[in-house]
C-alpha cells in the first residue's frame, strides 16, 4: 500500500511544494488547511478546510483517507507579530500541536515531519551553527517552536512516535510560478513590493555586528526544503526514528547582498534606507548542514541567484513592470 501524507497548511508556499515532491517521490497526500493564509487553487489532492485545533476532525480525516503520517508545516511564523501577540503564536504553534498529536494517538499515527525553525537557536556566536548548538530563543516564535520539538520528543518517548524536526532557515524562491510566496513577510518579496509601490526597499538594523551591519541570513530554495521533507521521511523507516535537522545551505548572505542580488536579476538600481532594527531579530544565523548530508544524503541544489530569479519571475507583470 503506498504511504499517504498528511500535510497540514500544504494550501500554503511550502506547503504546496511539499505536496509535489510526495507526489514526485510516489507518495499520496491529503491536505487540511484552514486557508487563513492558504490559497485553494494550489491544491491537486483531496482537500480537508479545517482547524489542527479540532483534533477530532484531523482524527476523522486521518482515518477516513488511511493517513500514514503527518507532515505538519500549519502555523504562525512571524517573528515581529510573535512579539507583539505572543498568546496568538503560542495558542497557534504549542496548543494546535498538542491536538494534532492528540489526533494522531487516537487515529495510531506514528510518523511526523515536524515544521521547525533556526529560530530556535537565538543569539548564535559561531559563523555555522549546528542542531547540537544551544538552543536560546530570543522571540516567542521561537520559543513556541522550541517547545513544538520537545512535545514530539516527549510523545515519541511515550508512544513509539516516529519523527524528524526540519530546522528551516530562509525559504525563498519557487518551483512554479504558481506556487510563488504570495506573502510579503519575507525578505525577497519585500523588495519586489516596495518596487512595485516604487518605495525604497528597507533593511531593519545597519549596526549589527556583521560585516555590512545588515543582518546575515541562510536562504534556502523551497523546492531543495520541499526535497528534504521526502528525505526526511525515508529516514523514519527505523522503529524509534528521532531527528532533528538544520535545512539550510551552509552559506551567509547579508540582508544588503541579497538586495543588490536583487538589483542584477530584475535589471533595477535600488537605493535601500535604513531603519531601525526589528526587536527578535538576532544579527547572523548560518546552518551547519553536515549532519543532514551525511545521515539522509540531501544537499541544496539552488543557490541565491537561483532563488531570486525565481521568485522575480514568477511575480504579477505589474511587479516586473514598475518603475524603479
């Protein structure tokens, strides 16, 4: 019987592309999304609009469509709107896992790809950090994620669950046009939209201890992300599985390059301003990706140039018509 996934938030950018690479891989998925910020035109495979909240629900669905396992990506990840609303991020993150594990108990599912975060690790003070690193969150976000991997880890040790943590770092680019980050959250599409409103594209903070002062970052393309869920499930074969992965690239890049990458790809002079640096924001977060390359054999295959021609292109003409 081929294995069916269930992906919770997979009407979202990542979301999606995970679902394409189940199917790539020969794998069958169901979707359960509440489309608070999902887009239903992404969806190829039998959908479920619902709450993880409503673990009864997510318990029905598994049962109903024989669900093998869980790929939970559905959650808030913001990390200056955790500051401001931490109830909502902990409410969202820690309280809507605990009742999708509650459903997977009830329904005897024992496999997990848990949706983690580099934000976990805080303030980092080498120039790569690794899964062992202390992990000292310095935003709710991160926390709420933090407390995420010790629930799984605390229900594995209870019931035999089966699971791998993907420790994002920045997802950017897309696959498809169609699957493109709709969101303007993210660094890259924060540029394309102070273009397309013809503003100029602002970095938060220009006196961080890095050599620009801008913020250094690890951008990782979806579709290399989306790749790394498939590895991480073929890794959840052996009975106790428990991991936890950095999914990055390996490689800094300043928020200041990745704007002028920016510039050269879509042809425009940009002239970014300077504000004042976002509360939660550490100043340089790198993956060590050693661990993931030598237990699952995964490496990224895009690079940044890669990620923002992608992105670029797959933006609204007005985007790539606008004045610079």
């Amino acid at each position: 019987m081929r294995d069916t996934w269930l992906v919770s938030g997979g009407a979202g950018y990542i979301g999606a592309h995970v679902v394409r690479s189940l199917q790539a891989a020969g794998a069958d998925a169901v979707v359960i999304d509440d489309l608070s910020t999902g887009d239903i035109g992404r969806v190829q495979v039998p959908f479920v609009e619902g709450d993880i909240a409503d673990w009864r629900l997510v318990a029905d669905t598994m049962r109903q469509y024989r669900i093998t396992g869980v790929v939970h990506l559905a959650a808030d990840k913001q990390v200056e709107e955790s500051m401001r609303e931490p109830l909502t991020y902990y409410r969202r993150n820690v309280v809507n896992l605990m009742q999708l594990l509650t459903a997977m108990a009830h329904a005897e599912v024992g496999r997990l790809v848990f949706s983690s975060s580099a934000a976990v690790y805080g303030m980092v003070d080498s120039p790569l950090v690794g899964e062992d690193h202390p992990t000292r969150p310095i935003n709710p976000y991160g926390e709420t994620k933090l407390i995420g991997e010790w629930l799984i880890r605390d229900q594995a040790r209870a019931t035999g669950l089966r699971f791998a943590a993907l420790r994002y770092f920045n997802v950017a680019g897309t696959a498809s046009p169609e699957l493109a980050d709709l969101g303007r959250t993210n660094l890259i599409p924060m540029v394309f939209d102070a273009l397309d409103r013809g503003d100029q594209p602002v970095i938060f903070g220009g006196q961080h201890p890095t050599p620009d002062g801008t913020c250094v970052r690890d951008f990782i393309h979806v579709q290399d992300l989306a790749d790394a869920h498939v590895a991480a499930i073929a890794a959840l074969d052996e009975p106790g599985a428990s991991h936890v992965f950095n999914v990055g690239c390996g490689r800094g890049y300043s928020v200041r390059e990745v704007i002028e990458m920016v510039a050269e790809v879509s042809g425009r002079s940009i002239e970014p301003r300077v504000g004042a640096a976002r509360p939660g924001d550490p100043a340089m977060v790198v993956a060590d990706t050693a661990r993931i390359s030598r237990t699952l054999g995964w490496h990224p295959r895009h690079d940044l140039r890669e990620m923002v021609r992608s992105a670029w292109h797959a933006q609204p003409r007005q985007v790539s018509a606008s004045r610079g």
